[in-house]
C-alpha cells in the first residue's frame, strides 16, 4: 500500500463525500470522474454503487497512480482512467456508455485557472444528459467572503503555489451553472469547512 499515491485528505473525506452522492446517483448508470487524482475516491465510490459505471479520468501524468488503486482495489464497474483536459475536446468516444448521466469533481475548481473553471461547465452543459446529475466537492466563497480562517489560510497558500488558483465565490459557480441548462439542487456542509454542490441539469 505504500508505494500507492496517497492523500489524507481523500481518506478523511471519502465517507462524507459517499454519503451523499449515494443518492445523488442514485438513478446514474454512468459517472464521469473529472481529476480523478490518486484514484482512492475512484476505488471506494465504484465500490458504494456497483450499479453504475465508474469512469476515472485525469491529465495523463496522473494516469499510472489512478491504475495502481485500481489494481488495488479493483471493482468490476470500475474504468481505467481517460486523458482528459477540460480545456480541449473531451474523450467522449471512449466511453462504455454513449449518455453520462453523472459527472463527479473533488478539489478541483480551485486548482483550475478562471478560464478553465469555465471550461469545464461548457463541457459539463454540453455532455452531461437532460436530467443528469453534477456533483463538486470543494470549498467555496459566500458573498465574496471566506467561510473560516482555515479557508482563507488555504487561499493564500494556492496563490503562493500559482497566481491563477484560488477558491471560487458560489455565486460565480452557480452563475456558470445556470448559464449551461444546471440549476443547483442541495449545497450540502461538508467537513474541514468544505461543500458539495448538487446541479441537475433541466435544460439544453
């Protein structure tokens, strides 16, 4: 196990995380994971719901740690990971299944440049089913505010590591949203001063 990449992160939140996109899934046949990073969400969601198909995806230098979880951890609805990089065409022929139905992200929005959290809801409006579900976990700004010092400690150390990462105001995110058929159903608290942004999409 310790030759595997790892984050505590992943570990402390996982269950969290499970309990809700548990239901938020509950009718998905398929979900693509956007940043799959290590791949433990990967191996332990696939596990939680065997009655959809678990698609990893992530840019490809994360690819050979994604498929040591899953050889791991493996679990028949489980995919190896996709290359995939929101800001080009996403590998949609790929797929096992032609609809995605779900879409989950973690920790990713705030690693992203501004463009390419744009990017990434034109992608999400365009491949994700009439009544498909999308799932961000992350934290969020409210009001243009941090929601704890912790947040705002952890801003200052994104904008230390890159000038364009930062933690993304929910009004801009729902806006992006809106703007591409998604409207939000549940902003769930989450630990460690997270949320988990529940969209489905209601409009092409």
């Amino acid at each position: 196990m310790s030759s595997l990449p790892y984050s505590q992160s992943c570990e402390n939140n996982k269950a969290a995380i499970a309990a809700v996109i548990e239901q938020c899934f509950s009718q998905a046949s398929q979900v693509l994971e956007i940043g799959s990073g290590t791949g433990q969400h990967a191996v332990h969601f696939a596990k939680l719901m065997p009655h959809l198909i678990w698609q990893t995806s992530d840019q490809s230098i994360y690819h050979d740690g994604i498929n040591a979880w899953l050889l791991e951890e493996p679990s028949i609805n489980l995919r190896p990971p996709l290359t995939l990089d929101v800001t080009q065409a996403w590998p949609i022929t790929q797929l096992e299944k032609p609809v995605i139905d779900g879409i989950f992200t973690a920790n990713t929005l705030h690693i992203m440049a501004k463009d390419m959290v744009e990017d990434f809801f034109k992608g999400v409006g365009k491949h994700l089913a009439l009544h498909g579900q999308l799932c961000i976990y992350g934290p969020f700004n409210y009001n243009g505010q941090y929601s704890s010092d912790s947040n705002r400690n952890f801003d200052l150390w994104l904008l230390e590591q890159n000038a364009q990462s930062a933690i993304r105001d929910i009004e801009w995110i729902i806006e992006l949203a809106n703007k591409q058929g998604m409207e939000l159903i549940t902003d769930h608290p989450m630990p460690a001063n997270n949320r988990l942004l529940h969209f489905e999409k209601l409009s092409k």
